[in-house]
C-alpha cells in the first residue's frame, strides 16, 4: 500500500471466457440452470506445514455470460497485513462448484474457464487485484492537538493530552494506592467525510469517525480484602490509555 494511506476496499478481478456455444448445446443448458458458484479462499501455511483456510467471498456466475466478475477479497488483504514479519505471499484460491448439491445436479460448474496467470507472453484478462486506498494526509488524523490552538467544531481529529487524577476520585481514594494519576488522552475533532461520489460507491463505510484505534492497559497497585485482611495487589486494567 502507498505509505500513510487506509486501505478502504480490495477486489480481485477475475475474466471469465465465454463458452462455447457448441458445449452449452452439448449439455442442454439453458439460461436459467447454466449457473455455478464461484468461491475465494485465502490460505494460510501454518507452520507445521498444514494448511488453513478461510471462505473470502462466493457469487454465482452464468456460463451465457463473460467478461470481468469481481470479488470483495478486503477482509484477506486486512488480516494479511496484520501477520507480523517477513509475510507470507497472500494466496487466494479460487475454486468452482455446482449451484445446486444432489443426483440431478447440473455439471455446468465444470465449462467454466477464467483467464490464467502468468503464461509467457502475457495474457489478456490475468487475474488483477485492486486496492482502493484514502490518503491519511486528507482523510486521517492530524496526530497530537495543538496545545496552543482552541478547539472548534472544526477542528480536525486529534489526540489530547489529559491527566486524571485518582486521588482527587472518591470512588478511588481508598482502593488505587498507586498510582496517584496518570497521563492520558481523548480523541477530539472532526473527520472529513468522504465526497458523495465516494459515499455512493462505497456505502458500507459510514461516517468517519474521530475514535482511539489502539489503547494500551494501565498497571495499579491496588487494595483488596483475603481473608479478612488487606492486601496489596498489582493489576492491569484494558484500554485505559489512548496510544
């Protein structure tokens, strides 16, 4: 992906070849029963060696029909980038089965061709992926807030610095012992939205939205009762910090 960009969609494109009118005739195939699913599957080695693998997206083509049919394969290239270092290669495999399961089934599944990749010469209609991207420059957070600029309702997301007092907490006072406070920070400001154009293309994103994308736990020592007596004890309360 470009540096400092979100990845917003990906897409795999896929170019059907038309079937041959002869082995449609052959089989009997009408329009309405020449159908077959089409899966994509992300694959994974695990380290022992096995396989595992994850249903991406399926739709149902028509053998009457060619030319480019596109997946939603998003979710596999999100969680790929997530795998730490060094990465595998990101698999996807495609495979296609029957509309229906049963004795009367149609085997129209088995006509289906998509264009291959990576024969010598070059092939007209190999497999693309798309990944459609925002530039965080425009559509991102500005990082920390500027302490010396009042915050408007124009202001655009940012991160402000806060410190909250434990001490000065009634709830608190005799169960936290340490610490007494601790530096943390809030989510402020606005997002630009998405142009209407992108908005219509891409309804499934929603509003932007100023929120923490990563937190961090905070340690205490804290004051409980065993037994009948007092005790100190070290815990880690979840999300309490805004990184």
């Amino acid at each position: 992906l470009p540096p400092n960009s979100e990845l917003v969609q990906a897409v795999l494109r896929l170019f059907q070849e038309p079937v041959p009118k002869a082995a449609l005739r052959r089989h009997g195939l009408s329009p309405r029963h020449a159908r077959a699913r089409v899966t994509i599957e992300w694959l994974r080695v695990r380290e022992d060696g096995s396989n595992r693998t994850s249903l991406i997206d399926s739709r149902l083509v028509s053998l009457h029909e060619s030319g480019w049919k596109t997946f939603d394969v998003t979710e596999a290239v999100t969680f790929w980038q997530q795998l730490g270092q060094p990465r595998q290669p990101l698999l996807l495999v495609v495979s296609v089965h029957r509309e229906h399961l049963g004795p009367g089934a149609s085997s129209a599944h088995k006509l289906v061709r998509f264009a291959p990749q990576g024969e010598p010469g070059g092939v007209q209609g190999k497999p693309q992926l798309e990944l459609h991207t925002l530039d965080l420059k425009d559509y991102g957070a500005q990082g920390n807030c500027d302490p010396e600029v009042p915050l408007t309702e124009g202001t655009r997301c940012c991160r402000q610095e806060m410190f909250v007092d434990l001490q000065g907490m009634k709830w608190a006072e005799n169960w936290i012992l340490e610490p007494p406070g601790f530096v943390a920070h809030e989510c402020v400001g606005s997002c630009r939205q998405l142009p209407e154009p992108l908005s219509f293309k891409w309804p499934f994103l929603g509003p932007r939205r100023c929120i923490a994308s990563e937190t961090a736990a905070l340690p205490m020592i804290v004051s409980i009762q065993e037994g009948g007596r007092t005790r100190p004890r070290v815990v880690s309360l979840p999300n309490m910090r805004v990184q």
